[in-house]
C-alpha cells in the first residue's frame, strides 16, 4: 500500500468515527441506534467484502483495456496541475451520477439495481455503502476508467475515491446539520435524507450526490422549509428487504431478478413505473 493509499484509508476510518460520534450529538432524526438493523450486512459485505472484491475486478478491468489500446500513455489530462485534475473528474463523474441516478429512478430494469440502495428503514453514515454490485460495477468503471485511461496522476484516483467515500457518508448520515446558501451549490444530509424518504412529496427528487446544483438546475430539487417537516420515514413502502445478518446480502442481490409481475412496482420510480 502506498504512502497516498495510506493517508486515504486513515482518511476514510477517520470521518467514519467522526459520523458516528457527531450522529449522537446531534441527529437529525432522534432515537436511531447505532448498531440499527442491517449495520453489520452493511458494514462487513457492502462496505468491505464487495468492496475489495468489485475494486480488483474493476481495476484489472481497467488495466486490461489500457494494455490494449495505450490510452493512457498520452497523458491528456497528465499535465494540468494536480487540484485541476481531481477538481475535473469530480464534477465531471458527479454530472454523469446525477443522470444516472435519475434513470435508474426512471428505468424499472435499472430500478432494481438501485432498489436495495433505498430499502433501508434507517439512513446514517453507513448507509450509501449499500449497493447492488452491479450497480457499483458500473458506476466506478465509469468513475476510475477514465481517470486511469485519460493517464492523470497516480493521485488521483487515490484522492478522487477518498473524497467520493467521505462525502458518501455525510450526505446519508444522521446529523442535523444546515449549510444555509451553500445547499444550492453542494449536497448534505438535509437534502439527501429527503431522497431515501418514504414521502410522496420527495419521491424521484435530490439525485445530487457531491453537487445539489444539477438539482436546482434541473427541476429536481425538493428542499421544504425545516420549520414545517422534516423526513422522518425512510426505505420502500411496498418491498420489505430482509436484514438478518449474515443471509440479508444474498437475498437483497435475489430480490433484484425478481419478477417484474409480482405486483411490487417501485414506489419511488417514475409515475410510469408506478
């Protein structure tokens, strides 16, 4: 491991324990455990185990297509200064997310890909680690491929994915925090809580990840005044996911090649969907 990859998984394991000790202090939601039903699925098999095994495949993936076509060896993005690297790829993914995100609320194949994202009755730090592995294999081929291909600095990745990992953890986690003016321009708790909500009112809103303003940009954004309502139910309203470790990974994958008449549409797809 190198002295970057390192710095970048203290990083990591930091802002975990920081989450979790600032979700007891000040939650958004009061009364949520720790240790909530589905943790340990989500932290031993989503958080580590798919993981490390989705970063081997996708890297060997990536380095199979650069050692037949040489793209990286002409440095396209290799000469710009470091920030302005890292600072590129993390708009330019986060653009392509957002997209992304909001076709799979669209798309009832690629809605149950992302199904298991949302089935969590509870919404903390810990919880944008839980994705169908399909949908990470996609989304970090789409993230690292061209990173790596575009030939940009070994930091990057490095930096790229630490900063990905924290973020992820702050949007979902349970702090009542308030960026005040900045939420139109960056994504936190207060409006991303609102996407994971079992609340017609926010259903198929807030797919910004890092960056609330392709939201407000795009018609998409849902931000009601703190005052009036917070979110306060949270998972699907018409498919209960299991959570008994160490079986609920399984049957969460299961349950994504269902079949589509089973008369479970996803209530937080598209009216079309519906």
């Amino acid at each position: 491991m190198s002295r970057a990859e390192l710095l970048s998984f203290a990083a990591i394991a930091l802002a975990a324990i920081a989450f979790m000790i600032a979700e007891r202090r000040l939650p958004y939601n009061t009364g949520q455990p720790l240790l909530r039903e589905g943790f340990w699925t989500d932290f031993i098999f989503y958080a580590f185990v798919q993981s490390w095994l989705l970063g081997v495949l996708i890297g060997r993936g990536i380095a199979w297509l650069d050692a037949h076509t040489a793209w990286s060896s002409h440095r396209l993005v290799g000469g710009w200064p470091l920030a302005a690297q890292v600072a590129f790829f993390l708009v330019s993914h986060d653009l392509y997310i957002y997209f992304f995100h909001r076709w799979q609320h669209r798309s009832r194949v690629l809605w149950r890909l992302h199904e298991a994202h949302h089935s969590g009755r509870r919404v903390d730090w810990l919880s944008g680690a839980r994705s169908h592995a399909v949908e990470i294999l996609i989304n970090q081929t789409v993230e690292f491929a061209p990173i790596i291909l575009l030939g940009a600095a070994p930091a990057v990745p490095v930096i790229k994915g630490a900063v990905s990992a924290i973020w992820g953890m702050f949007i979902h986690a349970n702090l009542d925090v308030r960026l005040g003016r900045l939420q139109y321009v960056i994504n936190g708790p207060e409006m991303h809580r609102w996407h994971h909500a079992d609340d017609p009112e926010a259903y198929d809103r807030n797919f910004g990840t890092k960056l609330a303003v392709w939201d407000w940009l795009f018609g998409t954004a849902y931000f009601p005044d703190r005052a009036r309502r917070k979110a306060e139910r949270y998972g699907l309203a018409e498919v209960v996911y299991p959570e008994r470790f160490p079986g609920a990974y399984f049957q969460h994958h299961a349950l994504s090649v269902r079949p589509f008449t089973d008369g479970t549409a996803p209530v937080t797809a598209a009216p079309a969907d519906r």
